[in-house]
C-alpha cells in the first residue's frame, strides 16, 4: 500500500468517527452509557474501545506501549471523548506523514498486552486500525437503533469516496 493509500483510508476512519459521534451527541447521557448488553456495554464504551485503540498502536508504533485500554468512565459524554480523540488524530496524521513511501512496508516490532512479542508491516496494522473501528461503529449503530435513536449517517466506504469524489468536482 502507498502512503496516499494509507492517507485516505485514515481520512475515511476519521470521516466516520465524526458521523458516528454526531449520531452520539443526539443521545441523552443516559442512552450514551446505558448497557445494551454488546461486547462493550454502551455506546460510550463501544466508541471509547475505538479510540484507545488508536491510542494503543500509535504508542505501539512509537515504541512507548500502553499497558492497556483506556477507562471509558473518563469519558462522560461524547463531548469529551470527541476532544480528545480529534486532538490524537494529529498524531496518527503526523506518524503516517513521518513514515514516507519506504516506511509504510517496515516491520514493527511490539510486545501484545499479554507480553508475547509480535511484528507485522505498518500498513497492515493501520488498516488493522481502520478495519477494527468500522466493525465497532457498526455496533454503536447497531445500539443506536436498540434505542430507537437516529443512527448515523452511512459510514460506508463508498459513501466516503462518493462524497470525496463530490467535494473535488464542486471545486
């Protein structure tokens, strides 16, 4: 995969984080962290679970490994999880950026939370990332509709590129 490749694929989790979050901010706060009983409680701590793990495999890729996931409960309303996970944004952008054309296929070495060595290609964790967060956003959906919110507008991949190709022609 081409650093373009990765650039746009981080441009479409992001594009998707924002969709899903702003379906979130029309919840109460008790919709937000009512346990729905899914893999992860609630829509907070769905989404939550998405950001810390970014917030895990950049630290990975940094070689400073958290020693896990972050506690949901810092995060008491979409607000604050939105500040927070914007401003890591800027992190994943700058990494990506810094790797260049040859960095992307570099073998990262790291250490699991259960303290086994792993190594795998950059850009196979970075879709990893992608990957992951477009399967927990389709949960949170999922949760949306459990109780009987709007859910998000379509955070399909070709709805990012519709859009995208959009945006370029109105230019």
């Amino acid at each position: 995969m081409s650093v373009h490749e990765l650039q746009s694929l981080l441009d479409y989790h992001y594009w998707a984080r924002d969709r899903v979050l702003d379906a979130a901010e029309a919840l109460t706060a008790e919709q937000f962290t009512k346990d729905l009983g899914n893999s992860f409680p609630s829509i907070r701590d769905t989404l939550v679970h998405v950001y810390s793990a970014d917030c895990v495999w950049y630290s990975r890729w940094e070689g400073k490994p958290l020693a896990g996931m972050l506690d949901a409960s810092a995060f008491p309303d979409v607000a604050t999880l939105r500040t927070s996970w914007s401003a890591h944004e800027i992190n994943m952008r700058a990494f990506l950026d810094g790797l260049g054309v040859d960095g992307v296929g570099r073998l990262m070495e790291y250490r699991g939370f259960n303290g086994q060595p792993q190594a795998q290609v950059f850009w196979q964790m970075l879709q990893h990332v992608v990957n992951h967060g477009t399967y927990h956003r389709g949960q949170a959906t999922t949760m949306m509709r459990q109780l009987g919110a709007t859910p998000p507008l379509s955070m399909d991949l070709i709805a990012f590129y519709r859009e995208q190709q959009a945006s370029a022609a109105a230019r």
